[in-house]
C-alpha cells in the first residue's frame, strides 16, 4: 500500500480498518498490543502473565491473521483499491517487561535482545519473500 500517493485520511483509514481486525485476532489469540509504530503492530504474548501455550497462541495468532489479511485485500480489491501485504515475525525468550518512560508520559512495554530479534525477523521477511518467519526458539 504505497501512502505517497494517498491522502493523510486514505492511510489513516486504511490502518485504522486493518488494525481493528488484526487486533481482534491478536486479543482472540490471548495477546497483548504492546504499541504501533506506524504501520506495524507489536504483539506480546507471554507478558505480563505467561502460560505454557504462549508461543503456539502466537502462532495460531499470526495464520489467522494471514487468512484474514486475505479476506480484507479481496473486499479492498472488489473496491477497486490496492492489497495490503505484511509481514511477521516471531521469536520467544525473556524480556524485560515494565513501564518506562518519563514524568510526562509512562507506558508499559517490553524490552531486550528477544524484542530486537523479533524485530529482525520480521524485517527478513521481504528477504524471504514471505508473510510469516518464525525462529526455532518458538518452534520448541
């Protein structure tokens, strides 16, 4: 979806409908929006509460996002407007959880190497020409 020829309201649009239905699969699946960092969403599952089914949530979490990416770019494309790619990554171990912040403004996030590398591989995954990466820590 490329925004330079878009208007400030089509891309806000556009990402406020695709967030409402990734954030319900997220919330379906037992996961938390950490934050949006423009058009990305960082989902945790595992933080604050974790359980022995966190990684196969996420998992789960992220085919149901895919096939309703699917359904969303048809109805777009019917539109006659422009598909929608993304692309995810997941990776698993400790982080540090907690509020950060300032005075001023305060928020709850995670933070460490396990976020950085989750942050790679979901760069990879243009790379590797797919939607979805995961790493062999969530695989165990």
């Amino acid at each position: 979806f490329p925004s330079h020829d878009r208007s400030p309201e089509e891309v806000v649009g556009m990402l406020n409908s695709y967030f409402e239905v990734m954030v319900t699969i997220i919330n379906k699946h037992g996961g938390v929006v950490d934050k949006f960092v423009g058009d990305a969403i960082m989902a945790v599952w595992g933080a604050p509460n974790n359980t022995d089914d966190d990684a196969k949530n996420a998992v789960l979490a992220c085919l149901e996002m895919r096939q309703a990416l699917a359904t969303y770019n048809q109805d777009r494309i019917e539109r006659g407007e422009q598909a929608v790619m993304m692309g995810m990554g997941l990776h698993a171990g400790q982080v540090v959880a907690g509020t950060v912040g300032s005075n001023d403004r305060l928020e709850y996030t995670v933070i460490g190497d396990t976020v950085n590398t989750a942050s790679r591989i979901e760069s990879a995954t243009k790379s590797f020409g797919t939607d979805l990466l995961i790493s062999d820590e969530v695989c165990k």
